[in-house]
C-alpha cells in the first residue's frame, strides 16, 4: 500500500494505491470521507489531520507524507516526523490483540465473499466479518479452521469476563462464527451447538 499527496480536481487529496483486496477495500470504505477515483484508479480523502487519524487507525503502519505547508517538518499536529511516528506506533500492551496475520485475513475474505453470494444484507456481513476477526485475533496467529470447538468456548468466556459484551454482542459473535464453520468449511450445524446466554429475567 503506498500514499501520496496529490491535487485532485483542484483540491489537494491524499491518494491511497494498493493492489486489488477485498478485505483492504471494504476496511477503507469504512472511513469517513473516503472516495474511489476512476482516473487514478485510487482511493482518496481531503489532506486533514481527521484523514490522518482515521487511515492510522485501520491501517496503523502507513508513511502518510507531511502537508507541504508544514514547517520545520513537523506533521499536522506539529510533531517531528519520527517522534509522531512513535506516538502512533507503540509496543503493544499485554493482553493486547495482534493484528490478523495474511493467513486470518483470506478466511476474513471468504467469509465475506460466501456472505455476499448469499445475499446478506451489507451491514450484517460488515458485524459478522468484525466478529470472526475478533475470534482468530484472540487466537493469533491460528487461523480458525486450526481451532476447534473448546477454542470457540474460550473465546466466548473471553468476551463475557474480559470484555463484558452484552448477550445480545456474545449472540452476534457466535452467529458470526457458525456462519464461517457452516458455510465457508460446510460443517455438520451439531458440531456447534454452542451455549446460548440466557435471556435476562
């Protein structure tokens, strides 16, 4: 993935080149005012310090190019270059989540894609492959078709000690996982017949 800053009709953009990935795509369509360019065959967003912190955030190990106008070679928050690189890019913490290894994310795209096929609605193959990311970031740097079903009961003990999600979230994380065991490796429903939480009296 590379990005540059460039003049876009006029404006000055930051463009973002990578090769064709469903999963890059639809993780950068998630970004507030983000815009495909038919010309440049790119993505693009206005060259803010919003922009900034929002590419950062999904795709924390960018090189985003300074503004122009910066003086001193300072970032938009007036930073040296290396010293906001630092500030944006810490040692992870313990218990903190690794990112998804290339492995992870191709079951991501194919979760995606059998979703898709079958007609979900966008905003539940959205939750759904969110979730199931979740579940193997938990158990990096397995992919899920390496775990098995005491995996899954961890991970779900995980969200309600850990996390504290509310049934209805745990719901939504064991629907998404079942989606890629019965849909994507075509398993028998009655290997995950997995627990339920209880309705709230």
């Amino acid at each position: 993935m590379q990005v540059e800053l460039e003049k876009h009709r006029g404006e000055l953009r930051i463009m973002v080149y990578f090769e064709y990935n469903q999963w890059t795509i639809q993780k950068i369509k998630g970004i507030d005012g983000v815009r495909w360019s038919q010309t440049n065959q790119c993505w693009h967003l206005p060259a803010t310090s919003e922009s900034v912190h929002s590419l950062l955030s999904v795709f924390p190990e960018l090189e985003i190019p300074i503004l122009p106008d910066a003086k001193e070679k300072k970032s938009y928050w007036g930073e040296k270059r290396e010293d906001f690189n630092a500030r944006k890019r810490p040692k992870p913490r313990d218990g903190e989540l690794k990112p998804l290894t290339e492995a992870q994310k191709k079951l991501v795209e194919k979760l995606w894609g059998q979703l898709e096929m079958e007609r979900y609605a966008y905003s539940t193959i959205k939750g759904y492959t969110i979730h199931f990311s979740h579940y193997m970031r938990y158990h990096h740097p397995k992919t899920a078709d390496e775990l098995d079903l005491d995996d899954i009961r961890k991970f779900m003990l995980y969200l309600v000690r850990s996390k504290k999600v509310a049934a209805s979230t745990q719901n939504q994380a064991i629907n998404a996982i079942k989606a890629y065991y019965e849909k994507v490796r075509k398993m028998p429903k009655i290997i995950l017949e997995l627990e339920r939480p209880r309705k709230p009296q």
